[in-house]
C-alpha cells in the first residue's frame, strides 16, 4: 500500500489542456513503513482440545493484550499482568521464555508474539500448617501394652494384611522402621517397634512379637479398564516420590485434567490423582485403596459423581446410594483425615441431566448436617450466568470439561476451603 501525493502542475505544454488552461494532476508515490500486530500472551496453561470437527489442538494461552506497531519502531511495554501467587518476570518471544524482549532496544520487524514469564512467588503467608499426627498413646488401664488399627489405612486380619503397589513400595522403603506407616497406640510406659522383612512384619513390644504376613493384593485392584490401569500404575510409580501426610486430590476428568493444581494450591503440599472416566464405585473399590489410603494424607479432596451421571446414566437414587457408601468407607478407612467433597457441576453440554445433578448434591448436603467431618466445596455456582445456567465461557467446547478459565474460578475457590481446613485443625 501506498500513500498519495495530489502535486498541482500548472503547465501549457503538458497536455491539451493547454488551450483552456486547466491545471492537471500527477500522483508521485512513496512507500508507506508496515503496520504488524503484536499479540502478548500470559502464557499458563497449555490446554489440548478438539473441535466440533474433530481437529485437535492445542491453546497454551490467554491473550492478554493485543496491539499495532510500525515497522522498525519500538514498542510501548503494556502495564505488568498478574497472577496470584507468582511474580511476572518480562516478555519473552518464545512459549519457553529463552528471548527476553527488550523494550528499550528491540524493534519491530514483522508480525509476533510475546509470552508471559512467571516465577512462583515465595511468600510466606498461606504456608502449608504442620501435620499434627493423632496420639498413640494408649491408657495404662489397657488390657494389652498396645493397640494395631491398620498399616497404612489396611486392616490386619488374622495377622494377614493385604496391600497394593504403593503401599507395598513404601513398606520396602521404611523396613527398618515400619511404626511411621501403622495407625496404633502404646502405653507409654512401654516401647514398642516394628521391621518389615521376607514379607514380614515383626512388631516387639514388652518381650512380646507379633508377625504379619504380608500379601500383594494388587491383582484384587486391577481395574477393568486397560486405561484406567495404565493411569493408577503411573501414579503408583511415583509412590515414593509422593510424601505421606500431605493433600491428595483424587477423582474423575475434571481432577486429572487440573494441569496446574500442584502450582495452584502452592505453598500447600498436594498431589493430583485424577483419572478421567472413573465412577464412584471404582474409587470406592479399587482407587482409594490404591492411590490414596498408602499415602496417609492429612486432607483428600474427591470429585466423583459425574460419570454416573453421565456414562452410567444411573438416576439420582442409585448415585446417591453410591455416594453414601463411598463417604461411609473413606471416613471409617481414614477416621484422621479431613475429607473434602467438590459438589457436581452443572454442565453446558448436559442439561438434561442437571435435574439429577442437583437431586445428588441436595442429598450431599444434607448428608454433611450430620457428618461434619465432611466438608463440602460448591464452586459450581461461581460457573452459572444470573440466570442459573452454566455459563459456556468457562467450559471446553465439548460442553464437559473446564476451560482455563473454569480452572481459575473453579479452582480458587477448592484452595480457599483447602487452607481454610488445613488450618482448622
């Protein structure tokens, strides 16, 4: 493109407009320096999706700012994004953040994109509460010197214990002192102690030993689905990597797909999981025997229902029942534990189901007046329009899973119930 110059010639022998003396016009013209746009990026997630049309991809961004520059100008740096619990640290050209852009040097030469470092902010409000452990202190007046609840949340049966993978590698990797990994109490005026060897563990207590067989269970909690057991061995592999005594978020698609939980919910100590697809009666069979009872922690955090709702198809009765089963196990399993219970959210793609979706969650709610120790998070709500339907901006275009933007309303407000029990202790 080009701009053009109106040039006046007043001239007789130019043209045959001589003879009346009209003035002609020339156009010269000169080349006009390029616009481009530049898109600045806060660069968080990196979310895959499909389309309507089946296409894939995947959208690592939110567009912060959207501007025009002249070619070989500098540019204007935009006010600094924010992002709670992290420090920006500049613009970069690349998702990786490697190339710093220069504001006071760097000028434009084509059309580009700036990305969003982040640095995660050390800050010491909202730090992680120590873990109070329960007393293993038995009364003197007690008829044995001591007590054995379980290992690990697993109950020994006729000096038989049963245990699955992870539990089975953190007894291996605590076998000179298995005491840490038993719910038990003691007199206090006796020592007791406890070692895991040859499938054994020998507990010694006031001259006295009792011996424990110990038995791989893992074969009873393969799950039927190949990818769902793909998924829980993954998580199993990590088991000693994981740390006892922390926060464990554990259910369906909208737990494993919160990418950025771990750095959510930073300062506090968690682990996510999630396993898309699963319903309540896998968690309550298979799941938290395998991937969360072994990691002794001192708050989980359950999404589970929707897929007994959607893929099940089950009505609100059934659901319920289910549910009521899975609270009723987790609680006499994990007595010690705060459990948090994320309520089900009506979902865009679905709303013949929000019927039964709202018959659950009534029933849950009422179900906690007289179980406190179940606390119930709704960030649900915060997902509708005024109007009370759930509000598509939120959500992928499969009507179903969060969107960044669900993540960021949806999971603030899990972390704010999170801190707020961690510190009620």
């Amino acid at each position: 493109m080009s701009k053009k110059y109106f040039l006046p010639i007043i001239g007789l022998a130019l043209c045959s407009a001589v003879a009346i003396g009209v003035a002609h016009a020339v156009y010269a013209t000169e080349p006009l320096a390029k616009t481009y746009q530049v898109d600045f990026f806060n660069n968080y997630l990196r979310e895959e999706f499909t389309l309507s049309n089946g296409t894939k991809g995947k959208g690592n961004n939110l567009l912060y700012k959207s501007v025009e520059a002249m070619q070989g100008t500098l540019l204007t740096k935009p006010e600094d994004p924010t992002r709670a619990r992290y420090d920006f640290l500049g613009w970069y050209l690349e998702e990786k953040c490697e190339t710093v852009w220069n504001f006071d040097s760097d000028r434009v030469e084509g059309n580009m994109r700036l990305f969003a470092k982040w640095g995660i902010a050390q800050e010491d409000e909202g730090n992680e509460p120590p873990y109070t452990p329960p007393s293993t202190v038995l009364a003197e007046s007690a008829s044995t010197s001591y007590e054995l609840d379980s290992v690990m949340h697993f109950k020994v049966n006729n000096n038989v214990l049963n245990l699955p993978t992870a539990a089975l590698a953190k007894l291996d990797a605590n076998k000179d002192n298995v005491l840490p990994l038993m719910e038990y109490r003691v007199k206090a005026s006796k020592t007791i102690t406890a070692v895991y060897a040859d499938s054994k563990i020998t507990v010694t207590c006031d001259g006295q030993n009792q011996v424990i067989t110990v038995k791989d269970d893992s074969i009873n909690l393969k799950m039927d689905n190949t990818n769902y057991e793909t998924k829980a061995k993954k998580y199993e592999a990590n088991a000693l990597i994981e740390e006892s005594y922390h926060v464990m978020l554990a259910g369906s698609s909208s737990i494993e797909f919160w990418e950025s939980s771990k750095e959510d919910l930073n300062p506090i100590v968690s682990y996510n999981h999630g396993i898309g697809g699963t319903t309540i009666e896998e968690w309550d069979t298979k799941l938290n025997q395998r991937l969360v009872f072994p990691y002794k922690p001192k708050m989980v955090v359950y999404y589970v229902g929707i897929n007994n709702v959607i893929n099940s198809k089950q009505d609100a009765t059934t659901i319920w029942n289910n549910l009521k089963n899975f609270f009723d196990h987790t609680h006499e399993a994990l007595p010690n534990t705060k459990v948090q219970y994320i309520m089900m959210n009506l979902i865009p793609g679905y709303k013949t189901y929000f019927d039964t979706i709202n018959a659950v969650n009534a029933n849950v709610t009422e179900y906690q007046k007289s179980n406190t120790w179940l606390t119930l998070i709704n960030p649900g709500t915060a997902l509708l329009k005024e109007n009370g339907e759930p509000n598509a901006a939120y959500f992928r275009t499969d009507g179903l899973h969060l969107s960044y933007y669900g993540y960021v309303v949806w999971g603030g407000i899990i972390k704010e119930s999170i801190v707020k029990g961690l510190e009620n202790n």
